[in-house]
C-alpha cells in the first residue's frame, strides 16, 4: 500500500544526542530537515531525544547514563552533536564530556570510522589544494577504529636496569578485525566508483602483511566486481596531497587512518563542513549499529550565537538516510539542496568569502528548506 505522504510509517527509530555548545544549534537544524522529510517525502522516523556530554553531567553527575546507554542500544541510529566545554576541563578524566562518546562507540562497537572528504564546487577555494586538484573530490576513508596500536598490549612507560625509561605500544591486528573493516569498504565501494585502496606498511610491519594478505583474500572470494590495490601509508599520505581524485573507498588501520582522514579533511577546507559515521556489526535484521556525528567538536568560542554552520551535520543525518535506513535518493536530494545553497552564495562565518552573504545558523537551515521544496516540486 503506498504511503500517505501526510501519516509516514517510521523507517526505523533514531536517537538524538545534541550535547553541549553548538551541539544543539546543529541538531535543531536536523530536526528542520526531519520535519521536512517526514511532510513532503514520507521519509520519517520515530525519534527521542537525551543528554549526552557536559549538559547530562551537570543533570546527572555522569557524561552519559546507563538509561541513554540502553536507548542508543536500541535505536537504529544514533545522531550525535557534539560534547566539551571549559567549564568541564577540570573534571575527572571519567567523568570529562567526551567519555560519553568514548562509552557509546565502545559499547555499541562501532569499529568502522567512515569520514568522507567531497568538496562542494562552492568551495573549491576554501581548499589548500589548487581548485583543478580538488573540484568534484568525493572519497571516503575507512578507518578501524576499535584494534590496533591505539590498545595493543603490551602497552606502558617502564624503567631499565641502567635507568632509561621505555615507552611501548604495539600494532596488533586479527584476521577477524581486518576481515570486518574490509568487508565495510568492498561494501561501501559497491555504491560508489566499485574501487578501494587498502592501505598499510606491509614493507616494514607484519600486521601489515597480514592486512594485505587479509584484504585480498576478502576481496577476491567475496568481492570479485570491486577492484581493488594496496598502496604504502607514506605513499598515500602522499598521494592525498599530489592528486586525491584518484581515490574511491580508502580503507586502513585505527593508526594511518587517523592521520589520513584529517589530511583528507583539509582538502575540505573547513571544518565546519565535515561530517561522519561510525558503523559497527549487523544485527538479526542486517542493520549495522550506527553513530552518525560531525567532525567538529562543540564550539565554545561561537555557541550560543547563531554562527555555526550546520552543514557537517546536516551532512551526517544524509549520511545515515543512507548507511543505516538505504535512502540514498534522499540523501543525494540533501546534499544537492546543501550544494545549491552554497553556489547561490550564503556563507556560515566559517566558510565567509568575499562578495557572498553571511547568514546564521538557522538561516542557513531554512535556505537548504526552501532548495528541497524547489527540487520536489
Ligand atoms: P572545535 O571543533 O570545537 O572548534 C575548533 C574551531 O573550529 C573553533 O574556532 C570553532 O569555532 C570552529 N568550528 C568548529 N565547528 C564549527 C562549525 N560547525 N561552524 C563554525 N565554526 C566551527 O574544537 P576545539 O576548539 O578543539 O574543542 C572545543 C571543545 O569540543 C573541547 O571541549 C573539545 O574537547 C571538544 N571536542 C568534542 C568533539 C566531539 O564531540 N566529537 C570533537 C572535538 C572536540
């Protein structure tokens, strides 16, 4: 039976997590677009909203309790703002804002960090690339997020017998952790240009040289139609700055890919622009566990003022139309409506250029609105 456009059944269940600073000035802007979605497309969700961060602190004594815990456990999706703030820097490290985050992407394993670098046409001079280097970039680095040096054992600082002291981490990897980060990027690939990079230093490193091997395995038993090359963390880093549209799906280690995807995010120019997802595994139903939050963090010198620019969160509700609930339609018709607003020429202070129009946070929102209605009617 074909949905009434004014009564949609829900897709699946969200919850939203503003947090502190400009976390809420963001996600209100979302809700705009929610709105929006569920009345003209038929697009909706069944949502509920709590604290997460320095605000649940200040209610709760903790940066997220065990009652929104559950809630994220058993929602589809979670949309994160963002947490911090100075009055919470002196707080006990287990009780500082980011250990909300910290606590929901190890609880809800989410060990698939996806951070998209595309830029807007718009916004080709924002980059610190040359326009030609960047105009049409759109790539997505995959990065594990849960193994690796970041909490291999043995780890510590300890003391020599001649006195020295000795700092440890080691890179350690299983087949099982590089099988399922991979498996994220051949599937990625497979709604994009059908092409990853896996990259690490297997030259130099033995978890490299099992990621490789891994990788190809992987690839070649289950994934025959992506294609697929292994290329050194250097060279990549490299290959980032000389020529970064040769790239689709990059996919890498908790290590290399948290240099890469902040190298590949500076090709955007801004962070205010900036939006990810955080997978984990597929649940009975298929669907991933998902936190879906934008690059930036919480933007105490702006909050509270109407100046921040809303597109990298706006741009992670797109990203979980089409990672967690497959609207990738609806999504491209938000990315599009961001893309047209932008080459009409309003500008968020962060991104001002000369001769285009400053505009407010929600002023923005509304501008991306009134872009939808022109595409759907
Ligand atoms: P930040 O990302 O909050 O801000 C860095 C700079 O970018 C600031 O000048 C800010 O005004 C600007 N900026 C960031 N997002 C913007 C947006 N959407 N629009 C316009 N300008 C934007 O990083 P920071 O200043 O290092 O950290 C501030 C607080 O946020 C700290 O408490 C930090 O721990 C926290 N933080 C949280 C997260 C997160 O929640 N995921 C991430 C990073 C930092």
């Amino acid at each position: 039976m074909a949905l009434l456009r004014n009564d949609p059944a829900p897709l699946g269940t969200v919850l939203l997590l503003p947090g502190d600073g400009i976390g809420p000035e963001v996600m209100g802007e979302v809700r705009r677009i929610m709105d929006w979605f569920a009345k003209r497309q038929g697009i909706s969700f069944e949502t509920d909203e709590d604290l997460v961060g320095g605000t649940s602190f200040d209610r709760h004594g903790t940066p997220l309790t065990d009652t929104v815990m559950a809630k994220a456990q058993a929602a589809d999706a979670v949309l994160f703002g963002a947490v911090g703030g100075p009055r919470y820097d002196d707080l006990p490290f287990e009780q500082k804002p980011e250990r909300g985050l910290l606590r929901l992407r190890k609880e809800l394993g989410l060990f698939a960090n996806l951070r998209p670098a595309k830029v807007f046409d718009a916004l080709v001079d924002s980059s610190s690339l040359k326009p030609e280097l960047v105009r049409g970039l759109d790539i997505m680095i995959l990065r594990e997020l849960t193994g690796g040096i970041y909490f291999g054992e043995p780890r510590g600082i300890e003391t020599l017998p001649d006195g020295q002291r000795r700092g440890i981490n080691t890179q350690v990897y299983t087949t099982s952790e590089i099988v399922r980060v991979a498996k994220v990027g051949f599937e990625l690939a497979r709604q994009r240009d059908r092409r990853v990079c896996s990259v690490e230093k297997a030259n130099v490193m033995e978890s490299g040289v099992l990621w490789r091997e891994e990788v190809q395995k992987l690839r070649d038993a289950e994934y025959p139609d992506v294609e697929l090359m292994h290329m050194y963390a250097d060279n990549c880093a490299m290959q980032l700055v000389r020529q970064p549209k040769q790239f689709d799906v990059i996919v890498t280690d908790n290590l290399f890919g948290d240099l890469l995807s902040d190298c590949a995010a500076m090709l955007t120019g801004s962070l205010g622009m900036l939006p990810s997802a955080s997978l984990g595994a597929p649940g009975p139903d298929g669907r991933r566990k998902a936190l879906y939050e934008p690059v930036h963090g919480s933007a105490p010198d702006i909050a509270g003022r109407g100046q921040a620019n809303p597109i990298a969160m706006l741009q992670s509700f797109s990203m979980m139309l089409r990672y967690s609930f497959d609207q990738g339609a609806a999504a491209d018709l938000l990315d599009q409506a961001i893309g047209r607003v932008l080459t009409g020429g309003l500008r968020t202070a962060d991104i001002m250029q000369d001769g285009m129009a400053r505009v407010s946070t929600s002023t923005m929102g509304e501008a991306i609105v009134r872009e939808l209605d022109k595409a759907a009617s």
